[in-house]
C-alpha cells in the first residue's frame, strides 16, 4: 500500500546513521533532532506523524501539541517514558522493540552477580591505588552449587536461567505464567509463589515489566525475610525493588545487590544520582546500561526501522502497546455479505440509529472479491427489529449471526 499523503517523521533520539539514511528513504521527510529534551520536544512536534524516540520522555504536553501525531515508535523495550494514557486518549499508535536486548542484558545480569561475589571494583580500585591486599579479596562464596532465584521468565528471563545454569547453579524461577510444564522445558525449579522462591535462594534476580502490580514487588517485608548474605539483583526496572529498604539492608550487611536500574533515576544521559544507595559502601552499580551492547543497540534499531517501514507500506502496527486488552464489547454481530460498495456503512447506520456503540470491526474478502464477512463488536445486544433490518436487504446480505462474547 502507498501512502497518498507525505509523512514527516521526527527522531528525537541518536540513532546509527545508516538507519538515518534507511528511514529517509521510507519517510518523506525525516527531521534528526536527538539532542532534543522533554521540554524542547514540545516545540517540534507539530506536523510531525511519526516520532521516535529512546530516553527522550514523551510528556501530556508534547502529545497535546502534536496536531497530526499518529505513531510513536519506542527504540527499546520499556515505554514508561511515553504517556501512555494521553497518547492513548488521542488514538496515537504507541509501538515498541522488545526481545531485541534480551542477551544483552543477560550478560550484565551474570556480570554484576560475578562481581559482586568477587568484589571485581574493589580490587580493580585497589589495585589502581596501589594497594595489594590479596589475603582480604580472596574470601568469596564462589557461584557453583548456589540456588539462583529467577523472577520473572520472559525473554531476558530466560536467557539469564541459560547462563545461570552453565555456571552449575540450582535454578527456581517464579512469574504468573510460569506453569509446571514450561519449568520442566526450561529446565528449572517451579516456585508456586514468589515468597517461597525468596525463602529458598542465596542469589534473587529481577526480570519483570514495571507496572503498578509489581511495584516494589521486592519489598521491605520481603527483604527483611531475604536470607543473610542474598545476593538482590535488578536489570528489569528500578522501582521493582524499595531501593529505601535495600539500602538500608546493604548498609547493614543483610544482603548484597548488584543493580543496573533505580527508582527516580536520572532522565538524561548525564546528571547527578541521588538515590537511598548512593552514599552506601559494599554493592555494585551500573548505569542501565544493561541493553547497551552494539549487538543489541543494531538489533533494536533495525527493528524501529522494520515497524516504520511496516507501517508506512501497509498500514499494519507491529507491536502496538496501547491497543485495549478489554473493551466493553459484550457481543459480536457476524455478518457474511457481497462485497458491494455501501454495505458496511448501512449496517454500522442501522446500529448507530439504535443507540449502540461499536468497539471494533474487521471485514474480511474471500477468495474472488465477490464476498465478504464482517464482526462487529457490540456493547449492546441489538433488538429484533434492528436484526431483521439488516438481514432483509437480500441483495446485500448473505447471513446475519449474533454471539455472546
């Protein structure tokens, strides 16, 4: 399908140059601005009909000022820089690239776990000092035999239960999903919930999307029943896990964290950190970085160029986030008719003069172009008149068929 009208796409985020050249030959017209910011992004948006972005958050008011905005392309997994909620009231598309930096951020996860067991910064530290001190650094639990908790077994999930499993660990996962069947395919322990998997493991490790149900899912309470020495691990998001009462359990030599995410962390590339564990001694911190691989950044950005090369060709929306999981709809009105001009709209005529509100409609041609059938759900079970209404017009009609969703 090609587009009739030009299209004017606006990255607001650095990508690698030679997607920059890829998208201007899909686009019309392409503006590179990525060193724009949350507020300067307000003054660019209009007339822009495709935005992509990275870090750059996306607020109510940039959503608002944008007057033709119809797709907002994430260059990454997460999209809780995207007011979803506006974007959403405004029928813009809101898509992102996930699976892409799965393991990227495996390697980190396995990573941080290694060098908090070693202490590899301390001694880097030391050793950069001058200091040699290997009777101090030589005590470490060692990773061979230890029960290594996974929450969470999506992509990245599993791609860390790989890796754990190679350094000959015991491996326990938990997630909603996770059913007996699957544990056994992946080859790990079913924990039925998520305090049993804490209650039973020396290593915890966090792989779960961000969303108001797993907020602080690592909670105070949970940490207080953490067994001495844990090791807490996050590369999902920052506030999955209270940084208040991890910092405090560090401090107290509870337990032990290797982090790439924090509540609150800084929006731009470069700022000050002021988090609970800033100032606290003895874990291991990166700069959520945990997807910044060149292996993951080229496959994340192939993918944003695969979305918008989609989208402008064919209208399809590859991965859309803000799509409804549940409507009102209650019924869906089967209607099989000749694929003849007008159809649709007298049906979707015959409904809206009963006061009943459509949700979505899919019509789809069969082989030949000379039918049709459309559903059509419905909040509303339409009376008997209205029914009979549509079913009369024989020369346009072919079945007409009601079910309870």
């Amino acid at each position: 399908m090609s587009c009739e009208c030009a299209l004017k796409l606006l990255i607001a985020d650095r990508l690698p140059k030679d997607h920059v050249e890829r998208l201007r030959k899909i686009v019309d017209e392409v503006e590179y601005n990525p060193d724009l910011t949350a507020e300067t992004l307000v003054e660019h948006i209009a007339g822009v009909n495709i935005l992509v972005v990275r870090s750059t958050k996306v607020s109510p008011s940039a959503i608002e000022k944008a007057d033709s905005l119809e797709l907002i392309v994430r260059s990454g997994a997460g999209t809780e820089n995207i007011d979803m909620g506006t974007a959403s009231a405004q029928g813009i598309f809101v898509t992102n690239c996930p699976d892409k930096n799965s393991a990227a951020v495996a390697e980190l996860t396995l990573g941080l776990l290694l060098a908090v067991d070693r202490r590899i910064p301390d001694q880097a530290q030391a050793l950069k000092e001058g200091e040699w001190n290997k009777k101090e650094f030589a005590k470490a639990d060692g990773l061979k035999g230890k029960t290594f908790g996974v929450v969470g077994t999506g992509p990245i999930g599993n791609e860390v239960i790989k890796r754990a499993k190679a350094f000959d660990m015991l491996v326990i996962a938990w997630s909603r999903s996770l059913t007996e069947e699957k544990a056994q395919k992946l080859g790990v322990t079913r924990a039925a919930t998520i305090d049993e998997l804490l209650g039973r493991c020396d290593i915890v490790s966090f792989h779960v999307a961000y969303n108001p149900e797993t907020r602080h899912l690592l909670s105070a309470e949970r940490i207080a029943k953490l067994k001495t020495g844990t090791i807490v691990l996050n590369t999902s998001r920052g506030a999955v896990v209270d940084n208040v009462a991890l910092a405090e359990a560090v401090r107290q030599g509870r337990v032990r964290a290797g982090l790439d995410v924090y509540e609150n962390e800084p929006a731009e590339g470069e700022e000050q950190f002021h988090n609970a564990l800033s100032n606290v001694p003895n874990w291991v911190g990166t700069h959520h970085i945990g997807g910044s691989t060149d292996q993951a950044q080229r496959a994340t950005v192939d993918e944003t160029v695969r979305i918008i090369e989609t989208y402008v060709e064919t209208g399809d929306v590859e991965n859309c986030v803000d799509f409804a999981k549940d409507t009102p709809a209650a019924y869906e009105l089967m209607v099989r008719h000749y694929d003849k001009i007008g159809v649709l709209t007298r049906i979707l005529n015959d409904l809206r003069e009963s006061n009943i509100n459509v949700h979505e409609v899919h019509n789809v041609i069969f082989e030949g172009a000379k039918a049709a059938v459309a559903t059509i759900q419905l909040d509303t079970y339409p009376a008997e008149e209205v029914l009979n209404k549509i079913s009369a017009r024989k020369d346009e009609i072919i079945q007409v068929r009601i079910v309870r969703l």
